[in-house]
C-alpha cells in the first residue's frame, strides 16, 4: 500500500478542458510543513504556497501545469551547523499524462515532451486524479540549496579551529589526512570536526565538478 504523501491536493482531471484554464491555489498547513519539513531535512518549512494554472492539451489525453510556488525554509550550513534561512521562489511548467506512459509527441501549438516511464514519478496521472500537493512538494524539493551555508562561515576558519594547517588550497590540506595515521590524535572534538570537514569538502569538490566549474 503507497503511504500518503505528507502534502496532498487531488484534483481529478475530468472536467478539464483545452479552452479553459483551471486556477488553482495550494498551501500547506503547519503540520503539513512540519512533515514536509522532515521528509526534506530541514530545520524548518513555513509559508509553502503555490499558485497554478492547469489545462487539458488539445488533442490529447495529457494535462499542462503550470506554477509558481513559494516558501521559508531554515536549513543548517553544512560548515558551521547553524541555522541558515531562506526564501524560495519558483516556477515550473510541466506535462502529466495517465500513468507516465504517454509516448512524447506534439500537440498542436504546444511543444514537444516527454512523461517519465516510473510510475513512480509525480508528473503521472493515476486513476483520473492528480495530486497537486505531492508535485508542488517535489519542486520545492529541487528549489532546495544542497549546501547551505551561514553568512559570513569560512571553511578555512573552521579547518584553523579544527587544528588544522590552513594553506592556500584548504582542500589540498584534507587529501593529506590519513587517518590510518598513528601519530594523529585520538578521537575527540577536534579530530570529529576535522573528519566532518573532510567529507563537507569533498561533497563540495563533487559539486563544483557537477556544475561545470
């Protein structure tokens, strides 16, 4: 049995029509957030609205959405552990179609597509019925800054205070930690600061390769 997504708005598609677009608003309520707010590691969630337009494409047994979603977020920096707060805006516009299985094509003036073959996947219509919730929550989930950082938080700094030799290259100072090492400390505050450091920068490097840098 699927469990019940943590934010969920059914809509079912029948009455919609290519002539006319259907405005729909969806909030999340406090405990909504909070559930929201776990499934996506965050401190906290509030204000997560969306504002959107959906259509039936002409031609076809295929749904445009389009929206505008927005939010306040506190996630903690994956330096210092604080608190970092964030507001979100986004926007999305995509094609729903019974089940995912709908073969791309074009319809009339609109462009050409594709669905996801996963059943799995939020853009899918099942049983007539969308779930606007659970496909406004999925695009926050990409809105969302993989790695948060506090105003004015220097990974350098924090690798001095880890007693760790700061260069020029602070990741260069990482690839020489070996923890095999005999002469290293033994497990403490410093030397846990040092591994979480490690790994922070090495997600970091894995980031920077991702976008192209």
């Amino acid at each position: 049995m699927t469990a019940q997504p943590e934010f969920s708005r059914v809509l079912a598609v029948e009455g919609l029509t290519p002539d006319k677009v259907r405005k729909e608003t969806v909030e999340a309520n406090a405990k909504e957030c909070a559930a929201l707010a776990k499934r996506f590691d965050l401190r906290e969630l509030s204000n997560f609205k969306a504002d959107l337009r959906i259509r039936r494409v002409e031609g076809g047994d295929v749904v445009r959405l389009e929206g505008k979603l927005s939010a306040d977020v506190v996630q903690t920096c994956v330096i210092s552990l604080q608190d970092v707060h964030a507001h979100i805006d986004g926007e999305f516009d995509t094609f729903l179609a019974e089940g995912g299985k709908h073969t791309a094509k074009k319809f009339g003036d609109e462009a050409d597509f594709g669905i996801d073959d996963d059943d799995t996947a939020p853009e899918v219509i099942h049983n007539g019925q969308l779930d606007l919730g659970e496909i406004v929550a999925q695009y926050l989930s990409v809105e969302l800054d993989p790695y948060p950082r506090a105003p004015g938080v220097s990974l350098a700094a924090q690798l001095a205070e880890a007693g760790l030799e700061v260069k020029n290259n602070p990741f260069s100072v990482l690839k020489n930690l070996n923890p095999q090492d005999k002469s290293a400390p033994k497990p403490g505050a410093k030397s846990r600061d040092a591994e979480r450091l490690k790994i922070i920068a090495e997600n970091a490097g894995k980031s920077k390769k991702g976008d192209g840098k």
